[in-house]
C-alpha cells in the first residue's frame, strides 16, 4: 500500500483478494456481487426531474460532461438576507433553498461548511455542504457535482460510498444534499482516547474502504483526498460497523491531466495516491496516530526517507520539486563538506572553492551523479551526514541517506577545540 513507486503499489482489486482479508469475516460482504461494477452491469440512477429546469444554462466542467444550472430568474433565494455573502452567516433556523431549515452544524473548510438540515417537504433529515460564493470554490463545486454525477451509476450502499441527492442553489452558493451518517473515522477513534482499533474492527473497515476505491476506478474516478476524516460511520453501535466514503471535493476523472495537482516532488498525480492514502489510514486506525505527523512537507518526507528509504531514482529524476529536498552531484557533496567543515583552519578558502571540480561543466557532465538530502532546505538544529557513497554494480552510486537531529552543543558533536568558542 505504501510502495514509493505507484506503479508497484498494490491496486483495490489485488487488496480485496488479500489473505488479510477473511471471507468469512462478516455474514454479509460490503459488496454482494463484484460482477456488478464492469461498466455495462454498474447500477444506474435516474436524475431527479426536480433537477431539471425549462431555460436551464449549461455550464462546461471541463471534462466530459457539463452540469445544468437555473438561470438567475429560477434561482431559490435563502430567508437568511445575507447568503449571498461569503461569510455564510448561516444560524441555527436558517432556510436554505427554499425548504431545507439548518438545525445544527456539521463541519467546516476552506469551501464553506457542513450543515444538518431538515427537510420541510418530507421532514427528512440531511447533510448540505455548503459552499462558498467566492468564484474559485463555486468552480470547485460544479467539478465536484460533475464527479458525483459519475458516482451515480454506483450503488452507494454497497460501493460504500456517501448517497448523494442532488443539489440547489441558495442565492450565489451551491449546496450539495447528501445522507445523514454518524460521525468521522477521526471522531471515532478520538471517542476510544486514540488507542487505535482492535484488528476485528480494522478488517472490515479496510475491506470496505478498498471495496470503495475498487469501485471508484471502475468508473475512472480518483478521490484525492482519503484520511478518516473523510471516512464516515453510518451507525456507530452497529458490529462490525459500517463506512462510508464522502467529500468529493477534490476528486477528479483518472483518464484527466490535472495542472496544478501535485505531489511533494512534483510528480503528477497517480490513480494510486489513494491506495497511499488508504496505507496511511490502515496505520493511524491501528495505532491511533499518523504515520507521518510532519508540519510541512520536508518533514513528511524526512519521515518517509526514514522509515521506507530514499525514493528510487526514476522517480526523483522525473519531480519538478527535487531540487528543493535534494541537491545532486558527487562533486557537490564533497564541495559543501569541505565548505561546512566544523574546524575553521580546515575548512575551504575562496580560491580554493573557485578552483573546485564543481566548476567544471565537462568533468560534472561526466561522472555519475547521485541525490541526497539539500541541508539549506531547513536551516535549523538537523546535521546531515554525508558519507561516501558505495558504487553499485551497474556502476551508478547507491543513493543513501542519513539525517540526525542534534544539538548545536551536544558532546562529540564539534571538535573538542571549536567546542568552547561554538557555544559561547
């Protein structure tokens, strides 16, 4: 689940098949007939004629499709004067749409927020996302309604994936009507004072999410942005319990280039980001706590180095960012060495440093070159240690990497006559 390279990681068809899982598990799987998602055979829905509008405008979501949307004159305005307005001044009793009475709240974002809403004409209960007027996040939403509408030709309960009903617009906003579920993965675990789950409640939760993302790629659909806060319970007090797949907000179609969806390095997105994701998920529902609790993403990746190695060479080659975590060249590691040598009488002069080999563009261009960790990236207590590099069998160096955090003054750390002055 977590193989660096994306074209070695393990897919949701080849998980489900996994002696992790146990058939008998449960008396009944998540989902009853895996013939059922080959495209032809995948359970469809029919569009809510409410949904339909005479005069409708089309509005092109870039894809392959386009998304219907009222023009203004058939616009449902909000009770709530100020709705149009991106602080979303929504309270408890606020109208949305023209039936749809806020009752509490449910979760916010950079997009707007999560509301519980009950129903007027039927006197159900639902979910509204409700998503901010700013321009950037109304685009957002259609391309999340364009995917959603993907999303309906599976069957949510047995996909596991959160049942969506539609949407309506209240003033400028778009909001997205989806089932009511229990509570977040992330809250479930905070309620067991984050000890992690037992493995007879972990098992199933896996083989249901990966039954989630096994369907998502049958209709060519990629979530992005799997962590358990976007893992929902349909009913807590249910055994084993039951998990939904939600927020769809950043999820795109596999076959589309997405400018601008980026990993750390620079590598275009992969359909496996979310079984990386799921692999951290399956860590943090074991144990309670991220794998990777960096701040940023040079800590992310300091942690990954640390406990899966260095990330194969074809793959930092091919990272528009790799130059911002790695530095290249086996002269270069020998220039900064000597540049950052602790003791000051053997450290390199400026003439000297003008004369180095590094300067010379023939000789660089030919001697094998090899990566390792750019110690200016984070210029604080972190010590890298740059030991010479074995040369593998094809000639090409072993890419190696070795980081400690350390004090400035720790014993053993500066030469014992560069220590006093080091530290006053």
């Amino acid at each position: 689940m977590l193989a660096l390279d994306a074209n070695q990681r393990i897919t949701p068809s080849e998980l489900l098949k996994h002696p992790f899982f146990d058939p008998g598990l449960s008396g009944k799987a998540p989902c009853t007939d895996m013939n059922s998602t080959g495209g032809e055979n995948l359970v469809l829905s029919q569009q809510p004629s409410s949904w339909k509008s005479h005069g409708a405008q089309k509005f092109n979501c870039s894809f392959q499709n386009s998304v219907e949307f009222p023009q203004k004159g058939q616009v449902n305005t909000s009770a709530n004067p100020s709705s149009s307005e991106d602080d979303l001044e929504i309270t408890e009793g606020t109208i949305l749409g023209d039936h749809h009475v806020v009752e509490a709240f449910l979760g916010e974002g950079g997009f707007g927020l999560v509301t519980r809403c009950r129903d007027t004409k039927n006197n159900q209960t639902v979910a509204i996302k409700v998503n901010k007027s700013d321009p950037g996040i109304l685009l957002q939403a259609k391309l999340e309604i364009f995917v959603l509408e993907q999303l309906r030709r599976l069957d949510p309960d047995r996909c596991n994936i959160v049942e969506w009903n539609g949407y309506f617009l209240d003033g400028e906003r778009i909001c997205l009507n989806f089932e009511l579920l229990d509570q977040s993965l992330w809250d479930y675990i905070r309620d067991r004072n984050n000890q992690g789950l037992p493995i007879r409640e972990l098992r199933p939760i896996l083989h249901q999410l990966a039954n989630a993302l096994f369907h998502l790629g049958s209709v060519g659909i990629v979530h992005a942005d799997l962590k358990p806060g976007n893992i929902m319970v349909v009913n807590r007090h249910e055994s084993p319990i039951k998990v939904k797949l939600i927020d769809f907000g950043l999820a795109f179609p596999a076959s589309a280039l997405i400018p601008g969806y980026r990993v750390m390095l620079g590598l275009p997105y992969h359909e496996a980001i979310d079984m990386w994701s799921l692999g951290l998920v399956a860590v943090e529902l074991a144990t309670g706590l991220p794998l990777y609790p960096g701040e940023d993403y040079y800590d992310v990746l300091k942690f990954i180095i640390e406990t899966q190695g260095q990330p194969p060479d074809h793959l930092l080659e091919s990272g528009l960012y790799t130059d911002w975590y790695f530095i290249e060249d086996n002269f270069n590691e020998q220039l900064i060495k000597e540049m950052l040598a602790l003791d000051a009488n053997q450290r390199i002069t400026p003439s000297e440093v003008l004369k180095h080999p590094f300067f010379d563009p023939d000789l660089s261009r030919r001697t094998p070159r090899h990566r390792y960790e750019y110690p200016s990236i984070r210029p604080t207590t972190n010590v890298f240690l740059l030991s010479p590099q074995p040369v593998a069998a094809d000639g090409r160096p072993s890419l190696s990497l070795v980081l400690l955090e350390v004090s400035s003054c720790k014993k053993g750390v500066f030469p014992s006559h560069c220590r006093q002055s080091a530290c006053s």
